[in-house]
C-alpha cells in the first residue's frame, strides 16, 4: 500500500489533530513540512493540494484529504478507531465539545485572521497576543465547563480517548503557547495529564523540524 503523507506544519494544531488521529489509528505516516512562516501554505504547490491554503493535507488510500474533522471522522470509519461513541447522544456531546474548539476557537485564531487583525488596528503586534489569549481562553473556561457532567470519564467522555480529546490537547499546546491562564481549569488539567501518558499523544507532540 502506498505510504500516507501528511503535509504537515509542526505547530499547527489541526496538523497536530491530524498526528494523534494517525497514530491512535495505527496509520504509518511521512510528513512533509508546509512552512507557515514563510508562507508556503499559499506557494502554488501546495494551492493545488488545498486551494484553501491550510495545512494539514493528508494523501491516504489513493485519496487527497483536507479538513482535519473531516479526515478523523474518515479514519474513524475506515479503521473502526473509536474515536466517537456508539449512541447518538453521545456521539452528539463528543462533537459539541471537539467543535468548541476546532469550529469556534481555532477558526478565529488562525494565524491569517489574527494578522489581519494586527493590521487593521495599526500593526502593533502586542494585540495578536491578546487576541488570542481571549478567544483561547473564553473557549476553554466554556468546555470546562462542559466537562461537568456525567458523561466525563477519565477522558473527556468516557474512559478511551476520542475526537474530543484529539482536538483537546493541540488547543491547550497552543494556549500555552500564547500564555493563556489555564491553572483553574482543573477538569481539563486531569484530561490533558491522561493523554500525555498515551503514546498516540506523546508521539504527536509538536517538535520543530531539523534544519
Ligand atoms: N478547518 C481546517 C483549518 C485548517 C487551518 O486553519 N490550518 C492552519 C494551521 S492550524 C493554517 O494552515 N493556517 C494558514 C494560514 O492561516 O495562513 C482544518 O481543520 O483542517
């Protein structure tokens, strides 16, 4: 079988989604980095990958892949991973929760937007800093939130990791990046513990590629 490419930028947190999908599916992978710095996301290569323009892209079963919830909601299906549980209700709150981050945080803190956003209010960059240290954290204080409640296990819900907890970890890599306050957020700090002892998270953990 041909190996899957993931098109891959290290500090993207939908390519980091995409990493722990892979290898909570057991899915051999090469990546190939698409530098975002140097904005290789909008070169012509990797337009005609994405004419989104984003990363991740994955190249897997003879088929070009974009979308991160998409492509884990695939694997979810081709490799019977367990990502989303078997009752409606809670297939329904696992989505709720990965959506607070990958529809509602992630979209509005993406580095084009916040840029732009630098921009209009005259270039000083210190405002992409509180822009996302707002947004990150409104949407974190509301999933802790959403995480008291009976279907929370050891993991977001239930007690095997799944879609919540896949787009869990890379929001909070990013929140710490951006030095968002996450100390009271203590239900979310116990999940993110968990996951960091699971190997398909640890081995997807973002690391700058050698020169
Ligand atoms: N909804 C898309 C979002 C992808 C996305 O926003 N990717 C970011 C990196 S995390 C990106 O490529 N940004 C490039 C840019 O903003 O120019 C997905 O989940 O795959």
């Amino acid at each position: 079988m041909t190996e899957a490419v993931l098109y891959d930028y290290w500090r993207s947190s939908a390519s980091y989604r995409l990493r722990i999908a892979l290898n909570l599916a057991g899915v051999a992978y090469r990546t190939e980095q698409v530098d975002l710095r140097a904005g290789e996301q909008v070169a012509d290569a990797h337009m005609a990958r994405n004419p989104q323009g984003f990363v991740p892209v994955l190249e897997l079963d003879g088929l070009r892949l974009t979308q991160s919830m998409a492509i884990i909601e695939y694997l979810d299906e081709t490799r019977g991973c367990g990502f989303l549980p078997d009752d409606a209700p809670g297939r329904t709150r696992v989505r709720a929760l990965a959506y607070v981050i990958a529809m509602d945080i992630h979209p509005i803190c993406n580095l084009s937007v916040a840029k732009h956003v630098v921009d209009l209010t005259g270039g000083d960059k210190a405002v992409m800093g509180d822009w996302m240290r707002h947004f990150i954290r409104r949407g974190l204080v509301a999933f802790e939130a959403l995480l008291d409640d009976p279907g929370t296990g050891a993991f977001c819900h239930g007690d095997r990791p799944g879609l919540a907890d896949i787009c869990l970890m890379p929001q909070l890599y990013n929140a710490e990046r951006w030095g968002v306050e996450l100390a009271d957020l203590v239900r979310i700090g116990a999940i993110a513990e968990r996951c960091r002892g699971e190997q398909g998270f640890a081995a997807a953990i973002p690391a700058p590629p050698p020169d």
